[in-house]
C-alpha cells in the first residue's frame, strides 16, 4: 500500500470548515484513499473513502486531486467534538484482506 | 445493534505472564482483525481471520496467536509478556460482500499494562 504524508497537527474555529490535507505521490491506479479518526481513548471510526471522485457524506467530503496524488478531507462545520487523530489511509483492492496500515494521522484540535 | 464488542476493557499483568483478550463482532460479520496501539502511534495490524482463518498477519513475534470461533467471535493470546506489550489492543469486524472487505468497524479496545 502507498504511504501517505500528514502534518502532525492543525486546529480550527467551531463552526468553521476543518481542511486536512494528506499527500499520496505514490498511490497506483487501483487503490482507494481511506479516512478514520480516533477520538480519545476510543477506537478509530470510519469516515469516507474515494477512488478518484469526490466523495460526500453524512460525516465528511473528500476531494481527491485529478493527479490523485493528494487529497483533503473537509468537515464543514467542525464541533468540539471533532477534536480526534485523523488518519488518512491508502488500501489497495485486496480483497477480503481487512488490513489498514495507519501512520501516525493528524491531530485536529477544534477551538471554542 | 451492538457493535464491536471487546473484554477486558483494562487490564494488569505482570512480566511473563499470559493473556487473552476476546471480541465479539458486530452481527452478520464474519471477519475479524487485532490491532495494537502503543501510546502516540497509529494502530498496527497483528491479525486477520475470515470464516474461522487466518488471512493475515503482521509483523509480531509468534508470541501473539488467535483464533476465530464458529460464532465468529474471537480470542487474542500473548504469551510471556514483555513490558513493550503494554498497549491498547483494538478489535475490528468487517463485512466481507462479494470477496471484498468493506470498512473496518473497530471496538473501544482492552487497555493492556504490564508491570
């Protein structure tokens, strides 16, 4: 699976959109580009996935670059509870293999 | 519904020791991974089992075995703990449509220290 590069940390207003970029130069043609968070002490959670469409969700938008080299994960209108480690992975098409390989994600901290 | 579910959710051991750790799957899942999370790191895939079989495995020491039951729940063994097994070990359950893995849904972990 392709390596991804994301800042260690970024804040963001309430009420505001929270941009987390993640950089995949490597990324092949048939591998998808994931996103979990893990808040505190809990366990990750799915977010959103995408091939080379932009993708929408209850959650989230995800906005892959034509290049698919990098992407953005955008939450419209950040709360404090989305103060989490976001983790932006990439997974090829492996079938009924579940393995998510995780860096070391982006700190979101969402101010008052 | 339930989702994943994990036991012991903390846990104290000492050096040598063993443990099992145990997961129940949300319903319908038949896939089952462990992850370990040691502090300010991402999870690291241990295992995999699908219909009762190990699919995957990563990079642990044969220190670390699992099994999955016909009810689809499963057990994570460490034996003869080292204090670097101190961790949060996370299950996670997938659906597996048409031979392909969906999204992982992940449990709230068991919190292993080892003293």
């Amino acid at each position: 699976d392709a390596k991804t590069t994301q800042p260690p940390s970024m804040d963001c207003a309430e009420g505001r959109a929270a941009n987390l970029p993640c950089n995949h130069s490597t990324i092949s043609g048939n591998e998808y580009v994931y996103w979990y968070r893990q808040i505190h002490s809990q366990g990750p959670q799915y977010i959103i996935h995408g091939l080379k469409n932009n993708e929408t969700n209850e959650m989230a938008s995800l906005i892959i670059t034509e290049d698919r080299k990098s992407s953005t994960l955008i939450l419209p209108h950040a709360t404090l509870r989305d103060t989490a480690v976001y983790y932006c992975i990439v997974r090829g098409p492996t079938g009924a293999n579940s393995k998510l390989t995780f860096g070391k994600g982006i700190t979101l901290s969402v101010r008052p | 519904d339930a989702g994943v579910t994990q036991s012991p959710t903390h846990l104290i051991k000492t050096r040598g020791q063993h443990v099992t750790l145990r997961c129940s799957p949300i319903s319908g899942h038949k896939s089952v991974s462990w992850y370990q999370q040691v502090l300010g790191q991402g999870p690291q895939f241990i295992f995999q089992y699908y219909e009762k079989e190990e699919r995957g495995r990563g990079n642990f020491p044969d220190r670390f075995s699992a099994r999955q039951f016909p009810n689809y729940s499963s057990e994570l063994n460490v034996n003869a703990l080292l204090l670097g097994d101190s961790a949060l070990y996370l299950c996670a359950s997938s659906l597996i449509r048409d031979r392909v893995s969906g999204e992982l849904f992940f449990g709230e972990g068991s919190r292993l220290t080892v003293l």
